[in-house]
C-alpha cells in the first residue's frame, strides 16, 4: 500500500482514515503536513501522533493496538514506594513547560539524537500557550530534576516524553499525573507504543476503537492545570 502524503497547505483535517495505517511499519498513516496547532490537535483526537527524525518529513502514525496506563493500574515498585514515602521530590503543573520540554530534548544514555526536533519543541510550545498541551514537573531542593508532559484530549492524557535527572523522578511526576486524573475523572494515559519500562510500570495494550472513546469524552472535572508545589497524592 502506498503511504499517503499531505501537502503542507492541506486542511488540518485532511488525515487519511486510522483504520489505512500500515502494517509494516505498525502503524504508520501518513506523511507531510505540518505541526500547526490545528493540524495537531484534530491529529490526537483521531487517535493520530507526529513521530519522526531531524531531516525527515513528519510521519504521523496510529498504531493498533495503543499502549496506555490506567490510573488505578499504575504500578509502583518497592523501590518506587521508598521514593514517594521519603517525600523529597515534589510535584507542579504547568510551572516551567518549557524547561521540562528541553529536559525530555537533551541527551540520553544509550540513545543517539533524539526525535524532538526545534519544530516539535514550538509545537508543543503553541499548544501549551493554547492551553491544550501540559507539563508534570518534579523538583528536589527547588531544581528541576525530571518531568514530562503531553496533551489533554477528552479524558485522556496524551504523553509525548518524559525524562529524569536524579533515581525515579519522572516516575514521580508520573504518579502524580495519575493520581490528578483519577481525582477528577481521566480514564487513561497514551503511551502511544510499548516499551519494558512501561511494561514495569503497568502499562498495557489497548484497542485503538477504545481510545477514541475516551478521547472523544467530555474533559475530566479537575483539567490538568497549574498547581502549585505538592508531594504526589498516594
């Protein structure tokens, strides 16, 4: 099957149907386009993400099945537990978007570039300032040491990335995220593909027709928004 291609001025809702995405590479709809606002958001609300490498066309994909968390199913280890008890890392939304978007950018171990180009990092800049795209931050002795952030679609987080700089602190901010959602009504959070240390964390498939249902539910009463500084709800 030939992969389709957007033209940079097509419509924002010019996607081709999810159910078109390829098999091999799983998941992969389209390509081209471009990362405006409005192309991104009716982008999450099909259950559609950008995903692609400096110097390459934006690929958009829709894999089937999705990886997500579930609040009530977030696991946390022994070592996990010791971190939240200990109650030396702390938790805001929304504080510093910006840094913690250039926190999940920068280097990682054992990783070679990585895929949030300058183009991305505005993108998700211009949906924070629309008040669509939020950050999870984590903090020790008033320094930023891990976080993540994504988009609120519905009843649904949609995680981009998240990156760490001292032993479980985006699983920190993670923990907080899920404790946030489930007191206001979110059902889940997009992980959008698996890996082992979602696995870890309890992460599992869901069928993408189910994620579009909850992407398509009215947002959760308590919207992720700024907080204040806070330990992560239990």
């Amino acid at each position: 099957m030939q992969l389709a291609w957007l033209a940079p001025d097509a419509a924002p809702d010019a996607f081709p149907p999810v159910a078109a995405a390829l098999r091999d590479p799983p998941g992969l709809l389209c390509a081209g386009g471009d990362l405006s606002p409005a192309r991104l958001l009716l982008a999450y609300q099909r259950a559609i993400f950008p995903w692609y490498s400096a110097g390459d066309p934006i690929l958009w994909w829709s894999p089937d099945p999705r990886t997500a968390i579930f609040p009530d199913e977030l696991h946390r280890s022994r070592s996990l537990r010791r971190t939240l008890g200990a109650g030396r890392l702390r938790c805001s939304a929304d504080r510093a978007f910006e840094a913690v978007v250039a926190g999940c950018a920068g280097p990682r171990r054992g990783a070679d570039g990585t895929w949030i180009t300058p183009a991305m990092g505005e993108a998700y800049r211009a949906l924070h300032a629309l008040g669509h795209a939020h950050s999870i931050e984590c903090w020790a002795d008033g320094k930023l040491v891990g976080g993540l952030y994504g988009v609120m679609v519905g009843s649904a987080f949609c995680g981009e990335s998240m990156f760490s700089r001292a032993p479980d602190a985006s699983k920190v901010a993670l923990v907080a995220l899920a404790s946030h959602l489930r007191a206001g009504g979110g059902t889940l959070i997009d992980c959008q593909l698996p890996s082992p240390h979602l696995a870890r964390l309890g992460a599992r498939p869901v069928h993408r027709a189910e994620l579009l249902e909850q992407l398509a539910r009215p947002a959760p009463a308590l919207a992720v928004a700024r907080w204040e500084l806070a330990g992560p709800a239990p």
